[in-house]
C-alpha cells in the first residue's frame, strides 16, 4: 500500500556563487564536464538537478544592479530545501562592493522587498555582493548537516590563469580590497565546511564537487527507493496535493456530509460511488486533498489512495487504474505480467478482482480510493463507462471529482454540489493566508476582499493574495488591491497580469517573455526543466549554451520571469508546471497555441524518451485540433521508427494512444496515414532483444482496438522473434498466439487458424506436457473453432487447456474462469446441459471456498448456470440462479450498473419461457434504460443489443413501430459497416438479423437480398467450413421453401446438410433438424403429383436417398 510520508520533491538544486570574470574556467568546467554526469545519475533515479549559476549569459556591468542581488538571494531560499545547496569559490578576487548610487532604483522600487533589509545590511557594512550571498547562504545553517560547501584556489592557479586569459587588467583576477578578501578567507579556513583549501588545478576541484554531489544523491535517494515502483508513483500526487493544502481551510460541512456518505457505504445502504462537483477553481482538488487526511482519522484501520488526473503528466483512466494494481500487488512486474501479458484477461476485470483481493486480506479494514479532475482525463465518456462497470466490494469507497461538464445519472453517483463559500469562509481563508507568510490586513481590507463578487472562487482570491504579498507596496495597498478587483474573473485577472509582467520584461529579443514561458508550460506533456525553458526561451542572438551550443536565454532573466509566475507553479522532478487548468486555459487563449506546440516539436531534438514523446504528444495535440494536417504526417514520421514507439509506450502510454487515435488507427481499414506507418516498420524494423516489450506493445495495440497496426506489429515482432530465437522458443510461441488473437479479432479467422495451429503444434514438439503455454496455445485455438462454430473441435481443446489451468493455477485465476465459462457454452450448444451444469456446479463450489460471497465472479458463475438450465427448461431453478446472482451486484453494485442489466435481461427471457410475459416485458424495460445510459450510443455491440430488447418489448402492432424496429435493425448494420472489416462476419450477423424481420413481415424483396449478402460474407469468412454456415444455409432454403422457391432451396439444404455433417458429431440436433427439413420439402412437392407427377417422381426418390444415407450413418 502507499506511503505518503515519502520524499515528493526528488531534486537536487545548486546555486553557484563567485566573483565574475576570474572564476569563468571553473564554471565552464563545471558546466561541462561535471553536471552533465551528475544530471544523468540523478535521471537514471527520477530525480531532477538543476545549477543556478545567475553569472551566464550576462556581462559583469549588467549584474551589478539591485535587482540582481536580491534575484540572487531569492534563489539562494529556492535552494535551501536542497542541501548541498550552496557552491561557493574564491580565487584573488574580492568582487563588486555596491554603493548606495549603485543601487538607488532598486531601493526607490523594491522589487522582491522581502530582501532589502539584507541588501542595506550589505551596503552599511561595505561588504561586496559575494561575501553577501557567502553570509546569506550560511544563515540557519544546521549543524548536522552540510549544506554549503566553499573553495579556495590556490594562488599559483590564480596566476597560471590569469597569463593564460584575455584579460587585459590585472583587477580582473585580483582585488585584495584593503584586507577584506584575506579575512573573508580567514573564516571560511576556521569553518567546517570549506572542502579545499588551495586547490590546485581545476580537475581536483570538479571532482570533489562531483563527488560530493553524487554522495548526497545517494544519501538522499538510495537506488533501492528509487527502484520502488510504489514510491515513484505516489511522488507527483503527494506533492501536488501538498500545494494544495498551503493556507487550506477546511470545510467542516464537505467534511461531515462526505464522512456520513462513506459510513452509509460501509453499511451498504449507499451502493453509489460519490462524485463531488464544483467549478474549475472552486477548491476541488483542495477538498479531495484534505479527505485523504481527514477520512482516515474518522474510520478506523481506513487507507487512502488519492490520485490526481494530470499530476504526473498522465491523464487517461488506464493510467488511474494500472498505477492503482501496482500499489495493490506492490510490485509492478506482477501487475504487469498478470495484465499485459493476457489478451483475454480484461485488465478492468483484473482490477476488480484484486480490489476484491485486497479487501478480504484487510479483514474489515476501508480503502478509499479519491480521484480528482475526471474532467480532465483524456476521454471522460470511456472514463465514466468503465468506472461505471466497475464493482467494489464492500469495505472499499471511491470518491470522485468533476467539474459540472462531466454529466451522470443519479442512479449511478451520489453527488456532493461543491458550493461557493459564504462571507465567514472567505475571512477564514483570507486569515489563513495572512497568518501563514506573517502578513496583516487592515479589517475594512478584509471585508472589500471578501465581498468582492469574484472572490467567491478560491483560485481568484488566491491570485489576488497573491499579488497583495509580492508585489504591493504598503503605501500603495488600497489602490492595488482595487486595480486587481476590477477584473470580473480569474481568467480575465490572470491575463492582466501576463500584459503587466510582459512590459516588466520585454525587450527587443524577448517581446512578451513571461507569457511565452507560461504558454510553453501549459502546452508541455508534464511540464519542463528550468534547463529546458532556457533554451526554448532563446532568441537567435542569445548566448549559445556551452553544453548544447544553442542558444539560451540568461539564467538572470529566466531567474526573473519564473520568480513573477512561482506562486502559480507547480515543481516535481525539477520540472516547472502551470498549477491549475483553469490557468492553463487562460494562457492557450492569451497565447498564440500552434507557434507554441511547434517551438516544442523543434526544441526536443534530441532522441532521449522525453524528447521523443514530447514530440509525439505536440503532433498529436496539432492533428486533433486542426491546426495543420501536416501533423499527422509528422506522427507518421516519428511513430514509423519502431524505437521512437518503444520509447514513447515506455515513457506514456497515454501519449501513445493519443497519437495512434489522431492518424486513425482504430478505424476499420488501413487509411493513408496508417498505411504509411505500417510500410514504415517494413522498411526500419531491426533485430531487438527487447522482445518482451515487442510482446507487451503487440497485447497494448489489440488491447485498445488498433487491431490492424496491431496486426502489423505482431508480424514483426513474429519475424524478429524467429530471426533471434531457436526454433521452439517459448519467445515464437507467445508471439505467434497473439498474431492468432489479432487475426481473429479482425475476422480473418483462415490465418488466425494457421498461426494458432503453428503455435501449438510448436508447443507440442518442444515444452513438456502441461506447460502453461501449451494451455494458452490450446485456449486460442479453441476460441478460433468458436468462432467457426466448430464446436466438435473447440470442445477437447477447452478441456485439455483447464486441465492443464487447474494443475498450475489457483482456481481463481482469470484464465480457469473464462476456460470454464467457454466450455460450460461448448456443452450447452451440444445440447448436453447436465455436463454444462455439473461443471459449473463444481465451479460455484470452488469459488465460494477461496472466495467472499460477494465476489463478481460468483455472480457470473451463477449467470453462466442459469443460462444452462434456461436451455434446458429448468425453469424454477433458473430464475433461482439469476435472482442470487443479482442480489450479489445490487449488494455492491448501483442499481444502474451494467451487469445488473445482464442479470435483468436474462431474468426476462427466463419469465417469458414461463409465460409471465408482464414480468417479462417490465424486466426488459429496465435492462433497456440501464444500457441506454451506460452503454456508448453508436456501438455495434450496443446496437445489437438495443434491437434485440426492442424485438421483445415492441412487439409489431402497427407499421409505426415496425418502422421504429427496423431502423434499429439498420443502424445496427451500418453500426457494424463503419467500426468492421468489410467481410467480417459480424456483419453478416446483423444482416441476418434485419432479413429474418423482414421475411416475419412478408417483405420478401427486401430480405432475400440481405440473406443472400450474409451468406457470402460467411462463405468467404469461413473457408475450411464452419456448422454456423449450415446454419444459417438451411435457415435461407427455410425461407425460399416457406415462399414456393423449391429450385433454390434443394441445393442449400444440401449444402447446409454436407456442411453439418463435416463439422458435426454424428446425430446433432442441427444435422438432424436439416434432414427432417430436407424430407419436408420433399414431401412437400410430393403433394403437387397432379400437377407435376415428373416432379413428384424426383421428390419422392430424393427423399428416400436421404433417408437411406441417415440409416446408414
């Protein structure tokens, strides 16, 4: 389970400090020999570094000025948090003593205030600027810690230097000032903390300042906490709901609604989830923050595992719930090879079941899950469908926020209104946040505050507070406060103050520099280094980075530009982000979008997985807002190099599928973009030992629906795997199954077939007996002759995989479960419902054993049971099934869940099969409106559905609502025309559908044409043969022969019966219901003698061939 007590900051920040011109060799060392190494250790542990070194990029006559002293004390405090914090080197060289003149505008204007009282401290005692930051450094200095570290150069290095440099003056290197250099190094030689005296080549001391860097890396961040998947991820979300807390005043109404909210959950008199709603800027995130210190305080043994969306840069609800499986099992390679490496496995479902997991192991104990923003993850819809879908089980509680946008039905949340706070909670909050940086307001100031319209949104007070503390004068106070009342909203305020920073700032390089910086960073992934901002703030003038050779914005300036925007920032990882998406919204519309996201796409040059996904997201944003449609041609160019892939599922899944739904790649065929990217991987795919990444990118891409990218990886992957891997190897096996799963999911089941048999006929000949590949191998291909309707195969091939399941699995693994539920369909279509009910029965006793009464799967079980004895007219013990599994949903489950529309439905059918056809009908109703809501609107899946309880609920008693019947039936075609293969066979399902309501209407112009469509799609679909093509032959020559068609109903009937006879055990149902027909309708024209006695002649010798060859048989 998580630990919020860890370290969320994961930085190491240094400010260098020196006198100018003399010093510049070791900088530059430093600069780049020794943090770009020590930059890298600290990346390989997620933690961030970053060197203030305010001297770059600035000439010596423009650093000496008021402003840049107190810029260098502010980011002396910024350090502090950052021990070894302070770097200080002295050569011969006292530095600049400011005099009162010097520093006249500053203190006329006092920007950063907080500092004159250091910086006149300076001036009377005469001491020069570096002694300055040298004494501010050391102030609070903490005995047992190191949290400054000073050198001296030796003076025979000074002069070496100096004969070696340009400099013309001999002050350049060497300034004694009367003695007050010698004593400043007197006490730095009597304390501790000076590391080398004298050092004598620039070499030893980037060393030992390297080596000291790299100690407290490891002191602070040892590689074990950093290979902790559990601390990773929490570090984001505990930080930023750190922010959020700052001068937080609690809500003691939210508070105690919210905690009676969870008791009733407890008890289960509340089944919904809650769903807490409010504005953008109404303190949401605040409220979700102080629930997950607040509720486990109130309930007792409770844990809580707060998240919040777009935190870490991550905004899709997979990521919410694969970050959740990693801190339930703790480990994220269990949670990943337990979820990515099973096609079958829904990764919701799996979730489920360790929620269900973890609470027995809590014995009684909450865990209460807060996730805020919804509105901001990357599909709210599929958001709520799946958070819909999802079953807690008792003991576990799931808190939501949204803003208003995000629309839900009563039925499946309780929802708290996050109201405005009144007059006496604004005070509070005002009072709050003057106490907390030791500031007052006059009470008349209060009141004007608080009684401002606006102010009622605590993101506007806080803005205005903001501003109030750093910039206002005393004097001035009154009339600040009302220039920043005048702005209606936070919006409105925020982009005034861009316009006032952007004129602070601006010159002829840098026009409106503040806003481009905030708009950089409200277009960023998850935001960006300081590093990284100074040289996508660069204009082409500007000094080129002696790293990189790019130019690169000052580091004064950029010290200036992010101290005006600091209290709207958001720090994690030493990446700067924009703290609020309110803000974020205001500086897209103030900025110029586009220029901005390109600036990003050509500043990440390098091939580094940050760069390379920044890049992808940028393309991706540009594609699916429209600005150019040469973006996804960009994406193309990226994602068409298989490491550029690699690199961006490693580093965000999310960006990943952002950028594979803007090229199209869910669609049903190749367009020209995903064409091009597939033709890409031909030509570039290389041999990679990465192969288990390869496999767990192939199971991603079919997991989420681009089935044919998906399709091409795996055949890629398949190659590589046979160019690197023996004959035999697990590796090809693995690989040529999922191959087999994504033809099947496309329809293309004559090449699924091929790979599955290739893959087990491998399994076979090179694993032992009982090895779970062969077992999974087995599993695949029996779903292929499913699908075919090849049941006589499916059959001993689902029984050999559960044999092999229940040897090596425990009985609640995914995998026995849906084995069962397979084979359990297997027996029940054989028409052999006692094997069909023993093994559930068995199964039921198993499940209730290992798991709690309420556990999902029990419920299905007892679904799959009563389909079983409603196939076989046990009627009574059906509906008792059905009933005990919806009193199991409705105990955990809100009344408008899908599952309990499942369980209404098939409640339904068993009462029509008792002739209670009111019960029926008002069932159906219900199971109509629960996916009406729940389920998304233009879905095949959904479609078929809605036409089937439509057929059941209206019956056709006038045209109007026939009409009405057959329009679903339609939109149930064209549905599946759209997101289909244009021969998959789920098709010709709907087709089928639509002509059987036109023939039971007497349309027969209308269906003969669909019938006969239908039956080319399966012929083409199924070519080894399939019992579903007889099936549905004999159901065509059914309808020609209802209709006085004999010519054309013979050869189907004898198609259908060869058919049947090859794909079936002798004496099915089905071969023997096609024999009775074919007799029919021979018989039939036996009848027409006086009219055609020829005709006769043949219809009775026929029937009596057929009779003979059933004997036979």
């Amino acid at each position: 389970m998580p630990n919020n007590a860890i370290d969320s900051t994961r930085e190491i920040r240094v400010f260098l400090s020196s006198t100018f011109k003399d010093m510049q060799v070791e900088r530059d060392y430093l600069l780049k020999h020794v943090f770009p190494e020590v930059r890298e250790r600290c990346t390989e542990r997620g933690v961030g570094f970053t060197e203030i070194d305010l001297r770059w990029g600035v000439t010596e006559e423009e650093a000496k000025n008021g402003t840049t002293i107190a810029i260098c004390l502010s980011e002396i405090d910024r350090c502090r948090g950052f021990p070894p914090f302070f770097i200080g080197f002295l050569g011969e060289r006292y530095g600049w003593v400011p005099s009162r003149e010097d520093l006249a505008c500053y203190l006329e204007r006092r920007d950063l205030n907080e500092y004159a009282a250091e910086i006149e401290m300076a001036l009377e005692s005469g001491i020069s600027v570096t002694e300055l930051e040298f004494q501010y450094a050391l102030q609070g200095q903490r005995q047992d810690q190191i949290e400054a570290l000073f050198y001296l150069r030796s003076p025979e290095l000074t002069q070496a230097l100096f004969q070696q440099s340009e400099a013309k003056q001999k002050s350049d290197f060497y300034d004694a000032a009367d003695g007050r250099m010698d004593a400043l190094k007197q006490r730095l030689r009597k304390s501790p903390l000076l590391e080398i005296d004298n050092y004598a080549s620039i070499e030893v001391f980037g060393e030992s300042i390297k080596d000291q860097l790299l100690a407290e890396l490891a002191r602070r961040y040892p590689q074990s906490e950093s290979a902790d998947p559990c601390s990773q991820l929490r570090r984001p979300h505990i930080n930023f709901a750190r922010t959020r807390l700052t001068c937080y005043v609690p809500l003691a109404n939210a508070r105690r609604d919210i905690l009676d909210y969870c008791r009733k959950r407890l008890c289960m008199e509340e089944k919904r989830n809650c769903l807490i709603q409010g504005e953008s800027g109404l303190g949401k995130s605040a409220l979700i923050a102080d629930l997950a210190r607040y509720l486990p305080t109130q309930i007792e043994g409770a844990e809580v595992i707060d998240y919040y969306v777009g935190a870490d840069g991550q905004r899709s609800i997979e990521q919410w719930r694969d970050e959740l499986l990693v801190l339930l099992t703790g480990s994220q390679a269990k949670s990943v090879q337990d979820t990515k490496n099973a096609q079958e496995m829904d990764r919701w479902q799996f979730l489920e079941a360790q929620l269900h997991e973890t609470s027995k192991s809590r014995e009684g104990r909450t865990l209460i899950l807060l996730l805020d923003a919804l509105n901001q993850a990357v599909d709210v819809a599929v958001a709520l469908h799946q958070l819909r879908q999802l079953s807690l089980p008792q003991g576990v509680i799931l808190i939501l926020s949204a803003t208003p946008e995000v629309e839900t039905n009563k039925e499946d949340v309780w929802t708290y209104p996050l109201g405005i706070p009144d007059i006496t909670q604004l005070r509070d909050m005002i009072g709050a946040y003057t106490h907390n940086y030791r500031k007052a307001l006059a009470p008349d100031l209060v009141e004007r505050i608080a009684g401002a319209s606006a102010a009622t949104l605590p993101l506007y007070l806080r803005v205005v507070l903001e501003q109030l503390r750093v910039r206002a004068v005393h004097e001035n106070l009154r009339q600040d406060l009302e220039a920043l009342l005048q702005y209606a909203s936070v919006g409105d305020l925020f982009q005034h103050l861009l316009e006032t920073w952007d004129r602070d700032f601006c010159d002829s390089l840098h026009p409106k520099p503040v806003s481009r910086l905030a708009g950089l960073l409200a277009v960023s992934r998850v935001g960006l280094s300081e590093e990284q901002l100074g040289e996508l703030m660069a204009s082409e003038t500007d000094p080129d980075d002696c790293q990189s050779g790019r130019p690169r914005l000052s580091r004064q300036l950029l010290s200036q530009l992010l101290a005006v925007l600091r209290p709207y920032l958001l720090r994690n990882a030493g990446r700067e982000q924009l703290m609020h998406s309110a803000l974020q919204s205001t500086v897209l519309n103030y900025c110029e979008e586009k220029s901005l996201r390109k600036i990003l796409i050509n500043g990440c040059a390098s091939e580094r997985d940050w760069s390379v996904t920044e890049r992808i997201y940028q393309h991706s944003l540009l594609s699916l807002h429209e600005f150019k449609s040469g973006s996804k041609q960009g994406l193309v160019t990226e994602l068409s190099l298989p490491e550029n892939l690699k690199k961006c599922y490693r580093t965000d899944q999310g960006t990943l599928r952002l950028a594979l739904q803007a090229i199209g790649a869910g669609e049903s065929e190749l367009n020209r973009h995903t064409e091009a990217l597939v033709n890409g991987w031909l030509e570039k795919f290389s041999l990679s030992d990465d192969l288990a990444l390869n496999r767990e990118i192939t199971s991603n891409l079919l997991d989420n629906s681009y089935l044919n990218v998906g399709v091409a990886w795996a055949e890629q992957i398949l190659k590589s795997s046979k160019r690197a891997c023996p004959a035999g190897h697990p590796s090809i096996i693995i690989d040529l199954v999922n191959l087999a799963v994504g033809y099947r999911a496309l329809g293309r089941l004559a090449e699924a077939e091929i790979k599955s048999q290739e893959a087990l006929e491998a399994c076979r000949k090179s694993l032992p007996e009982g090895d779970l590949n062969i077992a999974v191998a087995l599993s695949c291909m029996a779903d292929i002759f499913r699908d075919q309707n090849r049941l006589n195969e499916a059959g001993p091939l689902y029984q050999e995989a559960l044999a092999i399941y229940l040897k090596l699995l425990p009985v609640t693994h995914f995998r026995i479960a849906k084995t069962i539920s397979d084979l359990a369909g297997f027996y029940i279509s054989l028409k052999q419902f006692d094997s069909a009910e023993d093994l559930l029965q068995v199964t039921l006793t198993m499940l209730r054993k290992s798991l709690p009464e309420g556990h999902p799967d029990i419920a299905r079980t007892l679904v799959s049971l009563a389909v079983a004895y409603l196939h076989s007219r046990r009627l009574s013990e059906a509906e008792a099934s059905v009933l005990d599994a919806l009193a199991i949903r409705r105990k955990t489950l809100p009344v408008g869940h899908p599952e309990n529309a499942q369980c209404i439905k098939l409640l339904a059918e068993t009462y029509r099969a008792q002739g209670r056809l009111d019960d029926a009908d008002a069932m159906n109703s219900i199971a109509l409106g629960v996916y009406s809501a729940a389920l998304p609107e233009k879905h095949w899946k959904v479609q078929k559905i809605r036409s089937e309880i439509l057929i059941r609920v209206i019956e056709p008693m006038s045209s109007s609502r026939t009409v009405g019947k057959y329009a679903r039936l339609q939109s149930n075609v064209v549905a599946r025309r759209k997101t289909l293969p244009e021969e998959h066979p789920g098709i010709a399902d709907a087709l089928f559908d639509l002509a059987d309501e036109y023939n039971g209407d007497k349309l027969i112009k209308d269906a003969e044409p669909l019938y006969l469509e239908a039956l080319s799609i399966y012929r083409k679909a199924f070519t080894k043969g399939d019992p579903s093509i007889g099936i549905r032959i004999a159901k065509v020559a059914d309808f020609y022969i209802n209709n006085g068609v004999f010519n054309k109903a013979e050869p189907l009937y004898l198609e259908s019966l060869k058919v049947l006879n090859k794909n079936l055990p002798a004496g099915h149902p089905e071969i023997l219901a096609c024999i009775d027909h074919i007799l029919t309708m021979y018989l039939r024209q036996v009848f027409l003698f006086f009219k055609s006695p020829l005709l006769a002649f043949k219809a009775g010798w026929a029937a009596v061939r057929v009779l003979f060859v059933c004997v036979v048989k």
